[in-house]
C-alpha cells in the first residue's frame, strides 16, 4: 500500500504524542480506540454518515499508529508495511479496503479486527522477548 495514502491522514488527526514511550503511548491508544469504538457502535446504529466518517478516520489513524508503535517504529518513521515484523495477515488489502469505504459498517469491522490482532500480536511480542530476556 502507498503511504502516500496514510500521510495525509494523519497529519490531519491530533493522535497521540510519538516522543512518549511506546510502553505509555500504547495504552494510550488502546484507551482512546475502546471509547471511540463504542461511539462508533453507536453512529452506525443510527446511520449517522459524516460523524461516522470522521470517527472512521481518527479510528484508522489510531489503529496506523498502535501498527508501527508495536513494531518500534515512531510516527514520524513511517515505512512501507512490508518491513514490519508484527502485523495482521492481508493487511494491505484490509486496509485498503477500509480506505476505500470508511462508512460502511464492514470497514469499520474489518478496523475492529485489524486493532484486535494487532493488540494479540504485541502482547505475543511482548512475552516472548520477556522469556527471551530471563533466559539470557
């Protein structure tokens, strides 16, 4: 996917500050993505298209930056997905298609499962390098 794509969505959004530490940054984001899903939840049940629209784009943008915080990647060090180590099976095509159709009720599923595998992936991540590191 071109990044050219993500750019300028999230220069657009006021996400969370990328100098904090991934270890604070990351629950930070998971907290602001659990109430904006709830709202979301509800815009969706009232079929309420431009409020969604928005809440769809902060939402993709949270969800861009928990990616490349779980991979040790800062905001401003944005690469292609090709060269993260931790992320979610077809996540291009995912992606792309929530892009393409933020006001569908799918897209914002499809973002649901896509911050849901991410968060396994990292906390995968997380164990492993603590068994790692009380081996060694």
């Amino acid at each position: 996917m071109d990044n050219n794509l993500i750019f300028p969505l999230l220069k657009e959004l006021e996400l969370v500050d990328s100098t904090v530490d991934v270890n604070e940054a990351i629950p930070l984001l998971a907290a602001e993505w659990n109430q904006l899903k709830g709202e979301l939840e509800t815009l969706y049940r009232n079929r309420d298209q431009k409020t969604t629209l928005d809440g769809m784009k902060k939402g993709i943008g949270l969800y861009i930056q928990f990616l490349y915080l779980s991979n040790d990647r800062q905001g401003k060090d944005l690469e292609s997905f090709d060269s993260l180590e931790i992320k979610p099976v077809n996540l291009e095509e995912r992606l792309a298609f929530i892009l393409s159709r933020p006001n569908l009720f799918h897209s914002y599923r499809q973002l649901s499962e896509l911050m849901m595998e991410q968060e396994k992936l990292y906390a995968k991540k997380n164990i492993l390098k603590k068994r790692l590191s009380q081996k060694g």
